[in-house]
C-alpha cells in the first residue's frame, strides 16, 4: 500500500512540474496555444463529413467564425451550402462551385462576392454558390456537380480552380501524408475511378469531443507535446513535405510556374468530366483560376515567373469548348487582385477582396458576351 501511495505521489509530482515546465515554454516562446480550461463542445470547424463529397456543412445550420483578424457569421443553406435557400428548380441561375475562396472564408454570406454579383444582377441572375471548406479539389467539383445536376435546375456553371491547395487536395501521397484521418474522395489514375479513402472515419463526427480535447483544453503539456511532434515529424518529413508544398530550398514556388504533371492530368479528367455531365443537359461550362495571396507575392517578387499552368489549362480547355479566364493575369488595374484583398491572419479574400472578384467576374462576363 505505502509502495503504490508513493508511486502515485511520484507520478503526479512530476506530471505537475512538466506541466509547469510546458506553461513557461508555451508562454515564453509563444510555442503552443493555452488551455481555455472549458468541457463545452464547441464547434471548431464549419464543416462535416459527407458521404459522397468527402465533405460538407449541415443544412439550416449557423456557425459563428472568430479568428485573430475577422468574426463572420455563416449560414448554410436548405442544402446545406453557404447561400441563401433555394428551390429545386428555376431559370437563369448559374452554379458556382470552388473552394474556401469562393465558398466566402472569412466574410458574413451578405459580403461574398456571389451575394454582390445576385444582387446587382441586370438579367436576374442567381447565383447559387455551392462551395465548401475543408480541403476540396478538382475531384470533388465533379462529384459535386455530378450529385447536383440531379437535385436542382442551373443553365451555366462557373467553376474555380485554387492552384495553391487543389493540386495537394488532389494528390493521395498528400492526402496520405496530412489527411490520414480524414474521408476524402481521390481519383486514382491507375485504376481509373474515384476511390475513397479512409472509409472508417466516414460516419465519425468532426467535432465530436474526445479524451484528447479534453487535454487539450485543461493542460499546457498536451500542448507542448503536440507542438514537439509536430516539430519532429515535419524535421523527419521536410523534404517530402516541400516536394508536395512546392518548396525548396529558396522557398515557395507557385504553382502557376511549376506543377506536378500527374495531378494535372487528374485536372484535365474531372475537367473533362464535368464538361461531358453539363453538355448532355447543355448546360454551359466557365473556368477561372484563382490565386492565393501566396501566389500574388510570389509573383511580386519574381518579375520574370512565367504563368505556366494558365497558359496549358487555357489551350486544354478551348480544344474542349470551354470558356477560361486567369484572373492572376488580369491586366484591367482597377478590376485586378492585390495583395490587400486578402486578410492578414489567412490567405483568403477580405471584404474588399470579395468586391474585387465580383467586378473580376462580372466584367469577364460582359467581355464574352455573356448575362450577368
């Protein structure tokens, strides 16, 4: 008995002086976030796992998101996108389809540009932005679109493709590497079919509270623990890490310059595909690539980068009768991306920036003789 009080005795002194030891480090060095010291299960993401498209968000459902740098309240829809409710059927309305770009990260539904564009709309247009956070590629616009076609009636499509996340959404060694947990969808080009992978975590709960969070929220050393492994682990895999974050030695290279072919291939496919669903119902197909802050700096400061990749997807597209517009390479001034578009704590458009990709899109429109 005195043997197993001592033990006990011994264990909790020195959990007690490591938890000590991983407040000073956290606050000293600023190396790990604090407890908040609370058991509520609050939501930390706006999304959900979803059987088809990987992921999702809850219909009818509201989240407020609060960050360093901005406070926005989301809702979602009848179907569960970030929009406005909408019927099964109706005219004029176009499909908008992205990712956390487009879907509005970071800004009130009011603010987002596809909210602006409805609003000023000469030819009562409907925008019915169906786009989502959480990792969504090129792969899951198609099986979206694919799902969608059979739920509600659009007539045009504008589809926006993120280089600087959608060629590591769309890649399974990054996938395997840094979405080990989550249930996503992934063309394989071998086999030739969208598998899914991790299908044990399909029906789990992103937010369900676990032993784990309870430690996070209640002690400085799981915290300190979790930001050492993170630290090995990214030491361990650093150069796999920059090959699949294109990075060396110099730092980022955007992808607009240097893109891995085998996931551009995987681009072209479900470009293709997407383009086959909407031409059976003769529904019209506009692309845009969308740059991220991180793109805008990289060509800032590398004057003589070359666009590559808006260049390829350009001539692919027009061999398949589809309408493309880089908007990295917008040369009105007054309707182009600047850095101050996007906020300061992320990567994503701010207010302004989302006033910014509207007048983008809808001068493009206008310019290709098309409603808006």
């Amino acid at each position: 008995m005195r043997k197993i009080k001592f033990l006990l005795i011994f264990v909790f002194a020195n959990t007690l002086i490591f938890e000590i030891f991983s407040l000073s480090m956290c606050e000293m060095f600023s190396l790990c976030n604090s407890p908040n010291y609370s058991l509520s299960n609050k939501k930390k993401h706006h999304w959900i796992n979803h059987e088809i498209y990987g992921v999702w968000h809850k219909e009818n459902s509201e989240f407020l998101h609060v960050t360093d740098c901005f406070s926005a309240k989301y809702y979602f829809n009848n179907f569960g996108a970030k929009d406005i409710d909408r019927s099964q059927s109706g005219k004029n309305r176009t499909l908008i389809v992205g990712d956390s770009y487009i879907e509005g990260y970071g800004v009130n539904n009011n603010k987002n540009f596809t909210y602006l564009l409805e609003k000023e709309s000469a030819n009562n247009i409907k925008y019915l932005n169906f786009s989502t956070s959480g990792y969504f590629g090129s792969t899951q616009y198609f099986i979206l679109i694919k799902d969608l076609i059979r739920k509600i009636e659009f007539d045009r499509v504008i589809l926006f493709l993120n280089p600087g996340s959608d060629f590591k959404d769309d890649s399974f060694e990054y996938g395997k590497m840094f979405h080990y947990k989550k249930y996503r969808p992934y063309f394989d080009p071998i086999q030739k079919k969208i598998i899914y992978y991790n299908e044990n975590n399909k029906n789990s709960q992103i937010d369900q509270i676990k032993f784990k969070d309870v430690l996070n929220n209640f002690t400085y050393s799981y915290n300190f623990l979790r930001y050492l492994k993170q630290q090995i682990t990214s030491k361990l895999r650093s150069e796999k890490i920059n090959q699949l974050n294109n990075k060396n030695n110099n730092g980022y290279i955007s992808y607009y310059e240097e893109y891995p072919n085998d996931i551009f291939q995987i681009f072209k496919i479900n470009l293709e595909n997407i383009n086959q669903i909407l031409s059976e119902k003769d529904i019209k197909l506009i692309v845009f690539t969308m740059p991220s802050k991180k793109d805008l700096i990289y060509f800032k400061s590398n004057p003589n980068a070359e666009n590559i990749l808006d260049k390829e997807l350009e001539s692919y597209l027009k061999k398949i009768g589809v309408n493309f517009f880089s908007i990295l390479k917008t040369d009105d001034i007054s309707r182009k991306m600047e850095i101050k578009d996007y906020f300061n704590c992320t990567d994503h458009l701010n207010e302004n920036g989302q006033i910014t990709l509207k007048n983008i899109i809808k001068n493009h429109l206008i310019s290709i003789n098309e409603q808006h």
